[in-house]
C-alpha cells in the first residue's frame, strides 16, 4: 500500500467517521423498536403464476392425451364400462379443479388489485392505468385459460364417446 | 413495539451509524442512508433464522450494499421545483475536528467533505462499496463475503477506486494539506 493510498484511506475514514458521528443512534434504536414488524404477505402473485404454469401444464398435457387418443383409437379395444366410469370420473375432477384454478387465478388478480396496487402505484411509480390494464389482462387471460380447458375436456369426453 | 434483547441493543447501537454513514455515498440523496438502513435492520430483524448478534456485521452490509443498489438503479426520480435538493443537509456537513473553530477552516472542511462525497458517487457502485468497506477496516475476505464477490475482484475493485479518487481528490489534498 501506497502512502497515496494510505491517504486517499484516511479521507474516506474521515468522511465516514464524520458522518457516523452525525448518526443519533438512540433515536435509531427507538425507531427500529416502535417499527411493527412487517406482516407476511399472502403470495399472491406466486400463487397466479403457479396457476398459470398447472393451467399450461394441463393444456398440453389434455392435447397430447386427445390426439394420442385420435390415432390409437382403431386399434385400442373398447373400454370397458368400468373404465369408462373411472375415466368419465377423473376428467370431471379434472373439470372441476381447472374451475377451481381459474376462480383462485381471479382471486388472485382481486388480491393484487386490492391489496398491492396502491403499494404497487406509490412505491414503485407503477401508473394506475397501466397496472390496471395489466390486471384486466390477467383476469381475461384466467378466463379465456379456464374455457379452453373446459372445452378441450368436453372434447375429450365427447371424443371418447364419455359424453354425447 | 419490537422487543430487542440487550446483547442485540448494543449491537444496533454500535453498527447502525456505521451502516449510516457507509450507505450515505451509496444512495442517491445522501437524507435516504437512515431510512434505508431502518428498513434493512426491521427486515433483518423480522427473519429469526438470522443470527445478528453473531453474523449480523457481514449481514448488514451485505444488505445495506443490495438496498442501496436497488435504489439507486431502479428507483426512478421524481423532477420537482419542490422536490427537496439533494445537498440540502449536507450544508452543514464539514470534516473540521472539534478544535477547528476558524470559520475558514470550517468552510475548507465542508468544500473537502462535500468533494469526497461527489467523487464517491462519481465512482462505479460496487467500487465505491469497496472503497469504503476498506476505509472501515474490513479485511478483503470479508469485504469479499459481504458484497459477494471473489477476494482478487475486491482487490481490483480497491485499487481502482484509490487511482480514481487519487485522480480526481489530488489538486484538493495538496491543496488543503491533509
């Protein structure tokens, strides 16, 4: 080390030196004390993206499972009545699950635009009218999720003569 | 109202205007250092897997150096006629010691004191952390730990910021004789 270094050292340690003793440390520790620790947010933005990506998931999952059905059908036997229950059944817990998923989706969105969207607009510079586009987006997009699906079960039923 | 345990008392009271003064050339307006700090310690505090009383030093500044990087690269500034000036505080600020009363003295003080801080923010953020994590005696391990980088980067960082500050400080030491 340098003595130019050595000095460049010293001013900086002076300068924040100088400043630390500016620093009411009491009030500090006071202030952090009346402080109220923050609370956990629900997560509520994960919650929408982990939606989404089992919504997804589901998608490509149902259009690879009916198209795979269209090109073996010929060949497979028929299913038996039992089969057919199980398979009538799993698709309806299936449908029901996707409407579960799009109202938590839609609930999430409310959550957002009810809980974070003044946080979001004032700490963050977010203009309202752009969040609130945003969030309409989303609640469209949980809607249009959420018929697609419900339409390509129904399809898949009525494909696997499940449903007329 | 927090309850703090006495050990974890002395440790804020002896770390915080540390943590203060180290954010103050990171942030843009030096008025937010306090509230940046006060945020980082209530956050800190608000996790209990955190042990501050043994690894709180490495922690604060480590936290400290992402809040203030944070807000100064992603916050966006509000241009305002009202908008309070940056160096409104710092009016008072002087590097004169106790015993300088001469108010020539007291002016060349604050012109050296207001000359680092303007060079400290002139430097790049992460050399200027460097810097003044070495100005308070932090080994280069630890200065490594707490801004997440590797010992031979820290050294780099180091000696670029003295050339600077040397460069830019120079005419102003000379001049001022320290």
């Amino acid at each position: 080390m340098t003595t130019e270094d050595r000095n460049i050292d010293k001013l900086v340690r002076s300068y924040l030196h100088e400043h630390e003793q500016k620093v009411n440390a009491p009030a500090f520790l006071a202030r952090v004390k009346a402080a109220k620790p923050a609370k956990r947010r629900r997560p509520a933005l994960r919650v929408a993206a982990a939606v989404s990506i089992a919504a997804g998931l589901a998608i490509v999952s149902l259009h690879l499972f009916r198209n795979e059905s269209a090109q073996q059908a010929p060949e497979l036997p028929p299913i038996s009545e039992l089969m057919q229950d199980q398979g009538k059944a799993a698709l309806t817990g299936a449908a029901a699950g996707v409407a579960a998923a799009q109202h938590s989706l839609q609930e999430a969105a409310a959550q957002v635009s009810m809980q974070t969207a003044p946080l979001l607009t004032q700490n963050l510079s977010i203009p309202a009218p752009a969040l609130d586009t945003q969030l309409d987006s989303l609640r469209r997009d949980a809607g249009v999720i959420g018929q697609n699906i419900r339409s390509l079960i129904y399809r898949t039923l009525s494909d696997a003569g499940l449903q007329s | 109202m927090r309850h703090l345990d006495p050990e974890l008392e002395a440790w804020l009271l002896h770390a915080a205007p540390r943590a203060v003064a180290y954010a103050r050339a990171l942030v843009k307006r030096p008025e937010d250092a306090e509230d940046v700090v006060h945020d980082v310690v209530c956050r800190l505090l608000d996790h209990n897997e955190y042990n501050l009383a043994k690894d709180g030093e490495r922690l604060l500044f480590r936290s400290v150096t992402n809040a203030c990087i944070n807000r100064t690269t992603r916050r966006r500034e509000i241009a305002s006629l009202s908008a309070t000036q940056a160096d409104g505080a710092a009016l008072q600020d002087s590097l004169a010691s106790g015993s300088a009363s001469d108010p020539a003295q007291i002016a060349i003080g604050r012109e050296l004191s207001q000359a680092i801080e303007r060079e400290l923010k002139n430097l790049p953020p992460l050399q200027r952390a460097a810097v003044e994590l070495k100005a308070l005696e932090k080994s280069l391990k630890e200065i490594a730990d707490i801004l997440g980088l590797t010992v031979p980067n820290v050294g780099v960082l180091i000696f670029r910021g003295r050339k600077l500050l040397a460069k830019r400080l120079g005419p102003q030491v000379e001049e001022f004789k320290l």
